[in-house]
C-alpha cells in the first residue's frame, strides 16, 4: 500500500511539475522573450595545474592577455594600486644597464598574483619589454631553456634584476615589503656598491 500511495504522489507532482501557471489561451506567443545570445554564459573554470595551459621556456608577455591567462593577468593588473612614493623613487634611479629575468609558473597562485603587479610597476616605471626576459616553469621548477640550472631558482615567481648583466638582486615569491620598493631598495644597493 506504501508503495502505492508513493507512486501515486510521484506520478501526481511530475504531471503537474510540468504544466504552466496560464492556461494556455493566455499565453501571448508574439511577446518578446530574452534572446538566447543575451543569456549568462557561465564562464569555465580552468585549471592552471593541468599542464595544457602552462607557458614554458621562453615566452612573449603578450600571450597574458589570451585565454585562459588573461583572466587572471588583466583583473590583477588592473587592480593593483601602485606605492608613489617607492615609484617616484625609482625615477631617479637610471635605467640604463638594467635587464629582468621573470622566473613563473601559470600554474602558480603566487605567479599568477605578483607577475601582472610587477608588469604594472614597469609600465609606470616606463621600463621598456624588450629588456624583460620571461622564462615559463614546470611545477618541478625546471624549464626547457639553455642553462637553466644556473639561474638555481627555488620558488616562483624570481625576478632577477641585472646591471649590465652582473646579477644585483632578486625579489622570490613574494616580496619583502613591496615589489617597487624590493626593486628600489636591491639598485640603491646596487648603486652604492659602484
């Protein structure tokens, strides 16, 4: 009798689960309806740790702003305010001579933060990409570039500051008080010993 009177309700609320408030004389066939161009797309989410969309080796920066790295590139871009006083600082200091090294991971959290916000310091810096050389890493850290292993990088993202090619400093992972400021404070250090 149970199963039933549970077949019964069953069949009761898919009958009727189905039917339209109106009836259907009432249902106005011309009115406009959302189009279906219109409609929320869910956006996929991706996973940085499967290995398709890790950039390795050499690679260009532009390739951020293309699916799927622009996502995370443009919104941590866009969204970093930078410290004007260390920025004005770094005005002073000549640019000539300097060369970067960033050192990262698409797969890494840290990367996919500090990388976009240290872009944005060089573009108020007006530092200029041709002298920024981006190498992509694996989650072993290692990287399908020549001499690679000299570089002896531990974590990701490194930013590797260079003075005419003699190594003056780097910022690891994160920084110790800022990335503009780490930047100031690794060439007045740099200055201070020519």
């Amino acid at each position: 009798m149970k199963i039933f009177a549970f077949l019964f309700i069953l069949s009761f609320v898919c009958l009727t689960g189905c039917k339209t408030v109106k009836p259907v004389a009432e249902i106005n066939l011309n009115a406009s309806q959302t189009p279906v161009n219109n409609a929320v797309v869910a956006t996929p989410v991706v996973n940085f740790s499967d290995q398709a969309t890790w950039l390795l080796g050499y690679f260009n920066p532009g390739q951020f702003t293309q699916e799927p790295h622009s996502a995370w590139y443009i919104k941590n871009y866009d969204d970093y305010q930078v410290n004007t006083q260390a920025i004005n600082k770094l005005f002073k200091i000549s640019k000539d001579g300097l060369s970067i090294k960033i050192v990262m991971g698409t797969w890494c959290p840290d990367s996919r933060r500090e990388v976009p916000r240290f872009m944005r310091i060089l573009d108020v810096w007006k530092f200029q990409l041709t002298k920024v050389t981006f190498i992509g890493v694996d989650n072993a850290k290692l990287s399908p570039v020549g001499e690679y292993e000299k570089l002896k990088i531990q974590r990701v993202p490194t930013f590797i500051i260079y003075k005419n090619n003699i190594e003056a400093g780097r910022i690891i992972e994160n920084p110790v008080t800022s990335l503009e400021q780490d930047m100031v404070n690794i060439l007045t250090v740099m200055n201070n010993n020519n």
